[in-house]
C-alpha cells in the first residue's frame, strides 16, 4: 500500500484516479482548491489548497510516496509542481500528461496538425512545455502518461494497449481512452513501475 498525493482530485481525469487508488488499498492526499466534492471517507485526506502557493502544496504532499499531477497545464506549469515535490522530498511525481505533444504517423505532433481545435491549443502547448521541462530533470523519478485524442467519460473495462510517444488509433479509426481505464493504466505505473522518467501513452 501507497500514500499517494493527487493535486486536482476533484476533477474528471483527479477523481477517478482517486477511485482507483482506493480500490486497490492505497491511501490518498486528495488535493483541491475546492474540496466541496470530496466527502471525509476511509483512506483519504483531503487537503484545501492553491496549487501555485509552493509552500503549502509542499506541506500538503510532504510524507507521500508519490505526487499525482491532474491540473490544467495552463493553470499549474511543470515549476510549480516540480519545486515542491522536490523540496517534500518526495522521489515520484506521475503526470496527468495531454495528447497533444504525441506524435502523428506522418512524424509531426498532434498539436501542430491541420484542424487542431483552437480552443484547446493553449491547454496543449502548455502541456507540451510541461513534458518538455519534465524532460530536462536529473534528480525526480518522473512519469507523464498522455491520453489518447479523446479522453471521454465512458465505462471501465480494463482493456486497452500502451504506447510511448504515438497517437493510439483502433482499428475504426478513432483514438481513445476513458477517464476510469486511463486511471488504472497510471495506476498501474504507480505500483510497477515500467516508464521512469519516460512519456507514455494508453488507448483502445
């Protein structure tokens, strides 16, 4: 069994996570800025607080085993999880990561493809600036797991594949991930640890 700090617990990818952290016996440091959501239940503490305060947040996930990211990436940049996870002295911090920093079949990134929708360019780059300094770390044991395009409120099946750093697509043609499945595939890293200090990718 784990103690594991998820920082945005109360959101859709957050909250699942929570689910399947549970499910499996771990115990969680449920992190938010709005703890409304989360009710007072067995095996987790939850914490109110601004991610971007540093030393709070650091006080907050102190005496984890490891640190869950699930913000925004436009609201929360990789140093302002980074600095405080390290000054916790926590050795582990696993990313929920964006699909748009993954490659597409011709080589270019999904980001950067014709007809990317504009409403979600920021959240991308920022997403994909949040990889690219997770990349130049030398101390943290990191981990940053993308969804494929689509990240969709569908049912748990326990059935998907892994990729590293290209976009999944099923034999129909789409590229997808539900938010409970993409929890148990990070899940999954947190207990066995297979992508240190790697990007990673899971779809049908």
């Amino acid at each position: 069994m784990s103690k594991i700090a998820i920082i945005g617990a109360t959101g859709r990818a957050g909250s699942q996570l929570l689910e399947e952290a549970l499910r499996r016996g771990h115990s969680v440091v449920a992190i938010a800025r709005n703890t409304d959501k989360l009710a007072v239940r067995p095996g987790v503490t939850v914490k109110q607080v601004d991610a971007l305060d540093a030393e709070a947040l650091q006080q907050a996930i102190s005496g984890s085993d490891g640190v869950i990211s699930a913000a925004h990436f436009a609201t929360l940049p990789a140093s302002a999880v980074i600095g405080p996870v390290k000054k916790a002295g926590v050795k582990r911090l696993l990313v929920v990561g964006g699909a748009g920093s993954l490659l597409l079949p011709g080589g270019g990134r999904v980001i950067d493809s014709e007809g990317f929708p504009a409403e979600y360019k920021a959240e991308a780059s920022a997403g994909a600036a949040f990889l690219d300094t997770l990349r130049q770390e030398k101390e943290l044991d990191w981990t940053f797991l993308s969804p494929s395009a689509e990240f969709v409120e569908t049912e748990r099946t326990g059935k998907f594949r892994l990729g590293q750093d290209d976009l999944l697509v099923s034999s129909e043609g789409r590229s997808w991930i539900s938010f409970a499945d993409y929890a148990i595939a990070l899940i999954d890293e947190v207990e066995t640890p297979k992508h240190s200090r790697q990007r990673f990718t899971v779809g049908y």
